[in-house]
C-alpha cells in the first residue's frame, strides 16, 4: 500500500464519521469515544484482511514499551483510566495482523482541539512507535470541537 492510498482511506473514514458521527464533536465527547467510532469506521475501509484496533498495546503477547522521549517527562507515567488528556506509550489506533510479528501497517496518535506542544509530542511519539515496532505509515488526527472537523496528516 502507498502514502496515498492510506491517505483516501483516512479521508473516506472521516468523511463518513462526519456525516454519522458529529454529535461527538459537538458534545466535545472524550477522545477515546472519538477514536473509537473512527476506528470503527476505518475498519470498514481496510476490510477483513486487516485489524484496527484502538490502544491496542501489544506487540505478540509483550506489551509495547517505548523508550523515553526526551524533554517530556510524562512519558511511561502511570496514567488513570478517566483522565482525558491522557499520555499513553500506546497508540490510539492501528492497523495490523492481529496476533503475528508482522506486518503493521498504520499507526494513529489522536488529539482533541490539539495544542501545538501537544502535536509535537505525538508526532515524537509516532516516530518512536514506527520505527520500533516496524509501521509502514503514521498519522496524526486533530479532532477540532468547535469548527466539527477533522485534520489528517500523514506522516
């Protein structure tokens, strides 16, 4: 698969996560509500050949372990299960074979309305992820409340 071609999938999934799903936004619903139904949409596009799963944190049956990144200490602290702005060392959404070394495909990190500090920190962490557990693509989804939109980047 091609930078492009996971591109489309990511905008076919926010489309129509926009058009079934904006209540979410505008409710300014809890990011792990928001990447779930994405996921869920994305499923639809990536199809039975492959798994998308959110906060999936496994790599065979180990859990997966990113070495820190420099200048936020955040990284690897233990991180209650209702707090919002949480700073996981897993990854919001992938897309994988479930359960096999390989391959992985796509690796998400997601934000609500995020800050720059907090994008830079994810995209870190995404290259940190990818290169450690071997993702083709990354990408960065902006789940912005106030303007109910959705921004991509891949990376």
């Amino acid at each position: 698969m091609e930078k492009r071609q996971i591109k489309a999938l990511l905008e076919e999934a926010k489309k129509v996560f926009l058009q079934n799903e904006s209540e979410l936004l505008e409710n300014n619903t809890n990011e792990r509500s928001l990447t779930h139904k994405f996921a869920e949409y994305l499923q639809q596009f990536f199809g039975t050949d492959w798994s998308v799963d959110c906060e999936y944190n496994r790599a065979g049956s180990d859990p997966k372990i990113i070495e820190e990144i420099k200048h936020i200490p955040s990284v690897g602290e233990r991180v209650e299960t209702d707090d919002i702005k949480s700073r996981t060392v897993y990854p919001d959404i992938i897309v994988h074979k479930r359960g096999e070394d390989g391959p992985n495909l796509l690796v998400i990190e997601a934000k609500k309305d995020a800050t720059e500090v907090e994008r830079d920190y994810d995209i870190q962490k995404l290259n940190l992820i990818k290169q450690q557990y071997n993702y083709s693509f990354s990408a960065f989804l902006n789940f912005l409340t106030q303007s109910n939109e959705i921004e991509i980047d891949v990376l």
